[in-house]
C-alpha cells in the first residue's frame, strides 16, 4: 500500500482523478510576460512611503530624542562647516598665489588653506549645532513635551548667548540676539516653503 502510494506521488499517471484535480488547484501556470499577475507580488513592489519603525512607541514621536537631537545637529554642522570653510580656504589659498610660483607650491597653499579653514568652521558650526540642540531639548523638556517655534527661537538665542558668553556680556547679548534672530526667520520661512518648494519642505519635516 506505501509503495503504490510512493508510485502514485511520483508518476501523475498513475493518480485517481480525484487526485490530480486536488493537486491541480493547488498549482498554476507563471505568467512569464506579465509576473506581476502573480497574487502577493503586487504587494512586494508597493513599498511604503512613510518610515517603518520597529515598535509602535517610535511611530507615535513627533520629534527626535534629546540624544538624536546632539548626534544629527553636531554632525550636520560639522559637515556644513567643513565643506563651506573648505571651499573658501581653497578660493583664499588660490587667490594667495604669486607670479612665477610653482604649480606645485600653489596646490599645497590651497590645500593648507582649505584645511585649516575648514578644520576651523567644522568645528564652531559643530559646537553651535551641539549647544542648539542641547538647548531646544531642555527647552521642550520644561515645557512638558510641547513642540513649537518658542522652542527653537529660545533654543538658538540660548545657544548663541552660551557660544559668546567667553568673549564678554556684550559679546553674549550680540550672539543671543544673532541666534534668536536667525531662528526666527528660519521659523517664519517655513510657510513660504511649503508653498513654493513643498518637496524640500517635506524631506525637512521628515528629519525632525
């Protein structure tokens, strides 16, 4: 009886026709010129647009931690500072550059230039980023949670009041106000942004 049954599996000309009928609805052609036919694979290729987060806790945050906050604002800071102060330490190191000096001599003058302007810049937008995000947090934090522009008007004015604050009182009300300023016109922008660049506005909504 197992061994007729083995035959049967292995051989279809050998199954009931009760058989091949179970197993026919079991089994179907593949559309070769058309696979997205198949059921399920439609639902493969339509990926979502919203990010996907492991717990459902994360989908429910509106902004970033305070700790996402100092590692994304350092960083971007950084980087902007660096390529900016890059670029104009190069044009500095190139514009620098005397008659009948050498190719030679004129690269490694850019290259100094470039380095130690951008090594500088990097380094002050990274602190700048680091104390505004330390700043807006707390700031979010007395005020139970609440996200709006007084959080990042106060944040940036705090950030440049503390960034100045070893040059001297005046020097630190100069920087706050700078810094509040600054924010608010970022703050302020942001409607005209939406309305004529809402792609970019989107991708910036998204890194909140």
């Amino acid at each position: 009886m197992a061994h007729d049954t083995l035959g049967a599996d292995l051989r279809p000309d050998l199954m009931s026709p009760d058989a091949e009928a179970a197993v026919e609805t079991r089994r179907r052609l593949y559309q070769v010129n058309d696979p997205l036919k198949m059921p399920g694979a439609r639902a493969l290729y339509e990926l979502p647009t919203s990010p996907e987060f492991l717990f459902h806790e994360d989908a429910l945050r509106t902004h970033r931690s305070a700790g996402e906050n100092l590692t994304f604002y350092t960083g971007i800071g950084f980087c902007a500072g660096t390529l900016a102060g890059g670029a104009l330490g190069a044009c500095r190191g190139v514009g620098a550059a005397e008659r009948g000096e050498t190719s030679k001599l004129r690269v490694n003058r850019a290259l100094n230039e470039c380095g130690s302007a951008g090594r500088k810049a990097g380094n002050r937008l990274a602190l700048l980023g680091f104390l505004f995000a330390g700043t807006e947090s707390a700031m979010r934090s007395l005020r139970v949670g609440k996200d709006d522009w007084v959080n990042t008007v106060s944040g940036a004015a705090s950030a440049g009041a503390v960034y100045g604050l070893p040059a001297g009182l005046r020097a630190m009300a100069v920087h706050g106000l700078a810094g509040g300023v600054l924010a608010g016109a970022c703050v302020a922008g942001k409607p005209l942004l939406r309305k004529f660049a809402p792609d970019f506005a989107a991708r910036l909504e998204y890194l909140r």
